[in-house]
C-alpha cells in the first residue's frame, strides 16, 4: 500500500492535529471524513455540539477525498452527523448505503482499537485497489482492514474486496452486524449465503464474528456444524467490546459439542418429513430409491457431525448418503476399499452436482475433501471398517438398513448410545 502524504492538518472534533500518513474516508453514500477547501481532512465522529457542525458547515466547504465532488455536512436530530454527496454520482468507492447502525458500529469499533493502543485509521483508502476500509489498523507491522458488514453486497465484491486486500499484504477481518443473524432456538441458527462468507478461522474450528453497536457486544458462532444450506447449530459466545481483546478476533474456544441431542432431533425430523414429502422426481430421493432404501429407514450412521463438513453446501444427510452407499453399502465383510476410490467418487458427485461446495474467501485452507476423509475415519474408529495399510480398508461388518420405521427407531437409540462420546467431540 503505498502511503499517501496528507496535508499539514486535520480537524478531529474540532482541533487542529497531525494529519495521519493515510488518507481517511468512509464507503458509502455518507462518510465521516472529507476534504475541506484548503485540502485538510475534517472528521466528525466525536464532535459532540450541533453548533459547531452548524458553523463548519456555515463557513467552509467539503469535497469527496475520492471523487472529489461536493460534499455537505448532515446533522439531524435522528441520524449521526456525517457527510453526505449533494448530488448523485458515480464515486468508485461508494458501493452500498450508509446507516446509523454501520456509522456507530465503525466508530466503536475504530475507538476500541485505538484504546488498545493500536495504529488505527478510521475510513482509510486505498488508491492502489480503489478501496476504502472502515477501519485500517497496523499490530506488530502487520495491516489489517476491517470491515463492518450491515448490509448485503453481492459475493463477487464480497470476494473482489478480500482478495484486493490480500494482493496488498493487508489482512481482512470482515465483521457482520449482529442484526442479520438469525437464531431460531439456543445453539440453531439460520444463515443465509451471504452470512457464510465471514466464516473465518481454522477450517475445522470456524466462527463467525458479529457486533452489535446498540449493545456494544463482540459475538461469535463457533463450532459452526451446518445440518442443512441453512440450518446451523454452533455455540454462541458474547463479550463486551471494552472486554474483547484484538486476538480473540482470531480464535475459538475448543469444547465439546453442546448441541449433539438436537442435531439428532433434526435428523430424526427429516426422516419423519421425508417419509411423507420425498418425491421420486428428486434426483436424491430417486437415488435411495434406486437402491431400495427409503428415507425414513436411512441407516442413522447417515447424516452426522463430521470435521470440516462447513465447506459443502448440500445437506449432510444426502452428501454423507451418496458417500454411504457408493462406498460401503453393497460391500460385504470381507471385501476391501481404499481411501482413492472414495476420493474419486466424492469429486465425481462434485462434479456431477449432487454435492456443492460453498466458498469461503475467508478461510486461509479450503480442503474440500476433508469432510469426506473424516466421515470415512468415523467408519474406522468405529469398527465398520479396519485400515490393513495406509489408505487401504478391509470391512468387518456392514452397517445394517432397518426393515421398518419402528426398527429403525431402536437402532437410532442404539447408535447415539453406543457413539455419543465420538459424535459429541471436538471436530478437530
């Protein structure tokens, strides 16, 4: 990033100061920053007086520090004092609307860090990628642009901004308003497509960080296990921001699962609604059918929390089916596979689309074939099949298919009962 060279003086709540190496503005229609006639930079965030703004307003004249055009000061009684474009026009940096909500959070956000001590910019573009983030902050000579996401933008900027970050040598930090999170009971969550974009961390141990600036509250999911392309069950942690550390940004904490009695209340539903709902002409149903299963009988070792499982979009009953019965299901004791031959079927079904894979900008390994590796571990520690040499498998009992719904019941409690440590663990 190259390291623009400001005037000799800004206006930060109304005192003259140095003015920082970077030039700082804000993205959106409305900005906390902008350029007054002489060419310093004017911030509003913590002018407090509504006088004040009324003679700044009354007595100089504001620009755009990226497209240069006219700007003016809005002070209301409702909404934060900002800067807004007087016409409307093509700002390369603007891409979404502002909102008090985005404004207040940004501030806090840029205030917490600045509290630690931290090199921090608040709105800080950055010419080389024509980017302004809402907060730029340098920790131990390391840049990181953190963006405070409130509203959705399509996945291709989502991705475009992360990886123009990244050419530059800055880390993102992409934090998503506490708002847009839905929760539908303790430890289940709804989330839309947008929302796994801020999936962050470890493949096997991601979270999702959001802030709330109405509470002033850090949260994050953690242990996120999708049951289905929208349904979650993931821990939520909550800490004041004063409290929250820049490092816990970055981690989880590691426990074991809390949620495993209504992941398996989840997958009971879906045999339950699938028995009455599945349609041949589902290219999914169709395939049970083919193989003479019904959706209500699908053996319980069907459709279980496994590590890394984050990064495939299709339901975890039907990817983990299609790795069940193209691998153990015709397969008597005795018989052998290996570890190549279901690689190559589950990158077939990828291919084929029968399963799909999400993207996650964020996180720093994406191995699309981990879920697979630790679905197929689970029949080993389990004792379904036993590895004679490394990546080769012999089986030693196969996994049974319940002949009616009232067996399969007793078979479920079986399963949960003689598994429950394994499937409750750290999916690490």
């Amino acid at each position: 990033m190259a390291e623009i060279k400001a005037r000799q003086i800004c206006y930060l709540a109304g005192n003259k100061v140095a003015q920082p190496e970077y030039i700082q503005i804000e993205r959106g229609s409305a900005m906390l920053t902008a350029k007054n006639k002489n060419g310093a930079y004017v911030t509003l965030h913590n002018i407090r007086t509504k006088g004040k703004l009324l003679e700044m307003r009354k007595e100089d004249t504001f620009y755009c520090p990226c497209c240069e055009n006219e700007v003016m000061i809005k002070a209301g009684k409702i909404k934060i004092p900002h800067f807004a474009h007087i016409r409307n026009n093509s700002c390369h940096a603007s891409s979404e609307p502002e909102s008090d909500y985005h404004l207040l959070g940004k501030t806090n956000l840029y205030l917490w860090l600045k509290s630690k001590q931290y090199l921090v910019f608040l709105e800080a573009y950055i010419p080389e990628i024509r980017q302004r983030a809402d907060i730029l902050v340098i920790v131990k000579s390391q840049k990181y642009a953190i963006e405070f996401q409130c509203s959705s933008i399509p996945e291709e900027d989502f991705i475009s901004r992360t990886n123009s970050y990244r050419a530059q040598g800055i880390i993102p930090i992409w934090i998503l308003a506490d708002k847009n999170i839905k929760k539908i009971k303790p430890n289940e969550f709804s989330l839309r497509n947008f929302d796994w974009l801020f999936l962050t961390d470890r493949l096997d141990s991601p979270s999702i960080v959001t802030y709330c600036p109405f509470k002033d509250q850090i949260t994050k999911l953690e242990k996120i296990l999708p049951f289905s392309p929208r349904t979650v069950f993931a821990n939520q942690c909550h800490e004041t921001l004063s409290s929250a550390s820049f490092q816990s940004l970055f981690h989880a904490s590691s426990r074991k699962l809390p949620y495993l009695r209504q992941w398996r209340e989840k997958r009971i539903s879906w045999s339950f609604q699938s028995s009455r709902t599945a349609r041949v002409t589902d290219s999914f149903f169709r395939f049970l059918y083919v193989n003479q299963i019904s959706p209500v009988t699908l053996p319980p070792e069907v459709g279980i929390p496994v590590a890394g499982m984050q990064v495939i979009h299709t339901a975890a009953v039907q990817w983990q089916a299609y790795v069940f019965i193209d691998m153990l299901f015709r397969r008597e004791a005795g018989e052998t596979l290996s570890m190549d031959e279901c690689i190559r079927s589950f990158e077939k079904r990828i291919r084929n689309g029968d399963i799909r894979l999400r993207k996650l900008p964020l996180l720093g390994t994406k191995d699309y074939l981990l879920p697979m590796i630790s679905y197929v571990s689970f029949f080993k520690k389990t004792g379904y099949i036993e590895e004679y040499k490394t990546g080769y498998f012999k089986v030693m009992k196969k996994v049974r298919v319940a002949k009616t719904y009232d067996q399969w019941v007793e078979w479920e409690k079986n399963f949960y009962y003689r598994h429950q440590e394994l499937l409750q663990a750290d999916k690490e």
